[in-house]
C-alpha cells in the first residue's frame, strides 16, 4: 500500500531516486490505503482497503466515485429513471436504476419502462404512451400493446379494437385435427373447443367461428364472403384474397399459397420501399421464386436503412452502392458497353471506400485464400467458355482515374494481355504497368513482365529501355542489360550499355571509365615506371562478341595482354544459375589501368619527339 503527491522534490540523487520510487509504488498499487490521499487529481485512482472498493476522482476533483469492489464485484448508484446509475455515454437517460428495496427499473429517455420487484414484474408502470412488443420466430408482431389506443394485438402493429388478431388464411379445423385458426377457445373440462378464423375452401373463401364438440367439425357459426370471394381493405375491388390498398402508405396484396406447399407468400405492392414503380414482387417461396423483382418498367430495386437509400439495383442491372446514379464520364467508359455493372461511392470529409476479402479456412496451405478474379471468355453468352484464341487479347485491368474537373481519366494502369493463342490448360499472359506523363492524354507503358518471365523497365521516352531482364536455358547465358532501344514486342534490339550475367560476368561494352582520383585519398606518390615496353608491346584488335553482336568493336584479348603486363588481367570465377563454381574463368582486362599506361608512354612519345625536334633545330642553325 502506497500513496503519494506526485511530486517529485528537488535533492540529492538518492533523494530523487526515494521520491520517484515513492510515486512508481503509489501509481502501481492505485494509490490503496485506509484513507483517501492527502493530495488529489482530477481522474485519480483510489484502492479503499477501509470499504475493500476501487474509487475514480470526478472531474471537479471534488469527489470519489465507487467504481468496484476490489474482490471484483461491480456496484453502481442507484440513480434515477431520469439518471439512471448504469447508463450509456453517448446516452445518459437510458439505463438501469434501484427504485427502491429489491427494485430494478429501466428507463429510456428519461422515463421508467419496466420494474422488476420482489413480487411483479410491471411494464410502462408510469402510463405513458409507450408500446410493447413481442417478436416470434417469424412474426415481427406475435404480441403487440398499443398504449395510445389501450388495445392488444397479436399479429398486428395496429389493433382496431381492444383485442385484435390477424393472421394467413388456413383450412378450418376437421375431426382430428389441430385447429388452423386465428383464435381458439378451449374447455379442458369440457372437451369443447371454439374456433374462429380465415378460411381458403376452394370456391368458398371467408370468414368463419367454428364449434366441435369431441375433436368433431360441425358446420360455420359464422361465414363471411364479400365480393366474390375476395376480401378488400382501402378498396371496393379487390383483385387478390386479400387485397390492402391505401393513398400514400405501402399497400400489399396477399396471393395464395403453391399447391406444392412450399410457398410462404407474394407480396404486390405499388410502392414498396421506395422503389417508386407498380407491382413489385417479394417472393418469399423456399424454390426457385424470386427474392425480389420488379416488373414494370423503369423501377429500380432499393435498399436501405434508418430511411436512407443505401443500394439499388437500376433497371439496367447495376448494382449502385452508396449512390444512385450510374457514372458514365471514365476513361474508356463513356459507352453503355464499358458503363461500370458495380458502383459504390463515399462522400464527405474522411470517408474511405474500402473493399475487404477475407478468406478464412484454417492454417492447411491448400486452403484458399480470398481472391479477386479477372476473367475473359470469347463467348457472347453467359456461363460461357470459349477459348481466347489470339494473342493481345485484354484479359483485365486495374486503372486508377482521377477527376479533371469534367470526368474521370487514367493516370496508371495494371493490364494483362495474352501473349499466343490458348490451348487446353495453357493461357501465356504478361503483366504491362503503365502510366500518365505530365501534358500526356493517356498511359504509356513503362513496364512489363513477360510470360517467360522476363522483365522490362522503359525510360519516360518510349522508344528507350532502360532495363531488361531476359531468362535463358542454359546455365550462365541469363542477362540483366541496360540498353537503349526495344521492339514493340519488347525484345532487345538497340545496342547494350551494360551486360551482368547470372554467372558474375560483366560486359561494358561502350568501354567508358571513370575514377575518384581526389590527392586526399591517395599518398606515397611517385612518377610511374616507364610503360614505353608495354604500350609497343600491346596488340589492339577488331572483333565482334558473339552474343548476338554483329557490330565491330576495338579492344584487347585478355590473353595477349597478360604475357606482357599480368597485372593487368583479372579474372573470375565462372558460376551456374545456382551460384555454384563451374571450375573455368574468365578473364578481363583492366582498362582503366592501362589508360594510364597509354598516358604514361604518350608522355615518353612526346618527350622522345621534343628532343628529336631540338636536334633537328640545332642542326639547321649551324
């Protein structure tokens, strides 16, 4: 147990240390004693051991606040219906309180709804105007108190008398039967029971109270059959059993079951959810029914929530999330053909549309994860799979567009193309990453990976590569370059700058140098050795390389170089793919050095020449 002022004092070190570990004891155990701290902070935590609770300073720190007890008991206040002492943050006169001995209450709004005591459990004790409501497995109304008009419903939201019950059409009850009715009455003692209901007889439909006596039907006490057989709510006309029909509100039409028996209901409406159309259907069948159709023209589907649209689907088969309207100003998309068949938008401040895939099916490797396909079939139907048979077919993209103030255009693209024809099981495909240069009205591509997995990286002008990768067969022969020029198809055919092979091997092939030659990076300095020997001695050759080059280059054979001056070869170690040691070299001249070898005897040249030319002056003075 400890408690502390939070305030460290000015000291001696150890002093300084006692103080710290003072309040570190005092923070860890919550400040727990037998009294409250001498010193106390807005929000500060207090373990009582006096009342064995856990006690929050309010925000005034003019007060502790019992938060729980230490054995891990929850206690609140008791609190009121207007406050109660559980409540919600975002809504203080909603929760639970003591009324008194033995007494749970629960307010909303401020207002007592329900209160648990020792001996009754009572709803809406104050006689506001406040409903109940009870749910079943499939009716949102199995049990409904309408408090305005002191009524009880059951299947109904809406009791017209004291007592109201609605319900589906059923056949009356027969000798041994379960009644289908809407309300039964029932003797035990008796064995006598009283049904009331709806009934569907084929050519007799109506109203009916039906008595039986021993389990045995006997004939309607009561028979009501308006209209022809129909029933008609808000109408004179009734085109359906039950037909419901209303200015302004949502009006049903009730059809028959499926002599199959698997039909629950259809629903008409000519205004349902907002679609704004007539006849929209909810086909509530467990078979092939629809979930939902319009059939009128120009009506969409909406969907939504809290009286908001959230979705539709328009009545060209769109699905439209968080919109309305179908955008048509896109790149590439300002025919019907490219519209976009799914559209979901955000709008405001901090708003991000995000899309999530997720897969979850256990840790196997084999188990797939979530996937996002691009797919195309040459066929014009659905459910179709005609091969894709030429190559440059566009099997998909991923384009990133941006408003300019009008419409939508592309600044990048991700794109694959087939790169042959397809045969069974076999589509070749490359990867082409494009972008939008400034002042430019569409991508160009910068780079691609092809289906051999070779790799190329254009510069921003397009007829220049900057790298390719290029794969081979043969161990060693696999090449990074950095070249200049490349064919529409993306094979190398300008001149290489620079060759790196897989085995190690470095080809520079413009033979350019350069060198950090700075006076504070070097010492012992000294005037180089004659090289007038070496530089004679050097045999300089025309050849061409035999990777594909047929251009003439000059230079040296290493090998013809390293009898004269060996410090000028290298050599390398000559590798597979897989970096092992194939046993062999090759050898490289150093260039750089003989540079300076060849200025070293040009120096000597000109001096030679210098003397000659003082001995031929001398001779033609005297």
């Amino acid at each position: 147990m400890a408690q502390a002022d939070y305030i460290v004092s000015n000291g001696t070190g150890a002093a300084v240390r006692s103080d710290l570990n003072g309040q570190l004891a005092a923070i860890v155990s919550n400040n727990s004693g037998a009294t409250a701290p001498a010193t106390t902070y807005a929000y500060q935590w207090w373990a009582d051991t006096t009342t064995n609770t856990l006690k929050l300073r309010n925000s005034a720190n003019s007060a502790w606040i019992e938060i729980m007890q230490l054995d891990g008991t929850l206690t609140m206040e008791d609190g009121t219906a207007a406050l109660p002492g559980l409540a919600f943050r975002d809504d203080l006169d909603t929760g639970i309180f003591r009324a008194g001995t033995n007494q749970l209450g629960i307010s909303s709004a401020g207002v007592e709804r329900v209160e648990f005591g020792s001996s009754e459990v009572v709803f809406n004790d104050a006689g506001n105007n406040y409903d109940f409501r009870v749910e079943g497995d499939t009716n949102a109304n199995l049990l409904f108190v309408d408090a305005s008009a002191d009524a009880v419903g059951i299947g109904t939201s809406s009791p017209e008398v004291k007592f109201s019950v609605v319900g589906t059409a059923a056949e009356p009850p027969s000798s041994g039967t379960t009644a289908n009715s809407l309300l039964q009455l029932k003797s035990q003692t008796l064995n006598t029971e009283l049904n009331i209901g709806l009934h569907t007889v084929t050519g007799n439909y109506g109203a009916y109270i039906q008595a039986s006596d021993n389990n045995l039907a006997v004939p309607y006490g009561l028979h009501l059959q308006p209209n022809g057989g129909n029933v008609g709510i808000g109408t004179t006309s009734p085109s359906e059993n039950l037909h419901v029909s209303g200015a302004g509100s949502q009006v049903i039409r009730c059809g028959t079951t499926d002599t199959s028996g698997i039909a629950v209901g259809v629903l008409r409406a000519s205004y349902l959810g907002g679609g704004g159309g007539t006849q929209s259907i909810v086909d509530l069948r467990a078979g092939d029914g629809y979930a939902f159709l319009t059939t009128t023209t120009n009506t969409p589907v909406v969907f939504g929530t809290n009286t908001t649209e959230r979705a539709r689907i328009d009545t060209s088969g769109r699905l439209l999330v968080g919109t309305s309207t179908a955008r048509d100003k896109l790149f590439n998309g300002t025919t019907s053909v490219n519209i976009p068949q799914l559209q979901s938008e955000k709008a405001g401040a901090g708003l991000s549309n995000r899309f999530l895939l997720t897969g979850n099916n256990g840790t196997a490797p084999a188990n797939p994860a979530a996937e996002f396909i691009l797919a195309r079939s040459y066929g014009t139907a659905l459910n179709s799979y005609t091969a894709v048979t030429s190559a440059d077919s566009h099997l998909g993209a991923i384009s990133f567009q941006g408003a300019d103030g009008t419409e939508f255009v592309e600044a990048a693209s991700i794109q694959c193309f087939t790169d042959a024809a397809s045969g069974a099981n076999d589509m070749p495909g490359r990867l082409v990453f494009s972008t939008t240069a400034d002042g430019a009205s569409s991508p160009t591509e910068r780079m691609r990976i092809g289906n051999n997995g070779d790799s190329a990286l254009y510069t921003q002008n397009t007829g220049g590569t900057l790298l390719n990768l290029q794969t081979a067969a043969s161990a060693g022969t696999s090449a990074a370059l950095i070249t200049g020029t490349h064919s529409a198809s993306g094979v190398l055919t300008g001149t290489v700058s620079l060759r790196v092979w897989s085995n190690g091997n470095i080809q520079n092939t413009n033979n350019s140098y350069t060198g950090i030659s700075d006076i504070k990076l070097k010492e012992n300095i000294a005037d180089a050795n004659s090289q007038w020997d070496d530089i004679k001695s050097l045999q300089v050759r025309n050849y061409n390389l035999k990777e594909g080059q047929t251009h003439r280059q000059i230079g040296l054979i290493a090998q013809e170089v390293e009898p004269i001056s060996p410090g000028l070869v290298y050599e390398t170690p000559d590798r597979d793919e897989d970096g092992n040691d194939l046993g062999t070299v090759t050898k490289s001249v150093q260039y750089s050095v003989l540079y300076m070898k060849a200025v070293k005897a040009l120096q000597e040249a000109m001096e030679r020449i210098e003397q000659l030319e003082a001995k031929v002056a001398a001779l033609e003075s005297a």
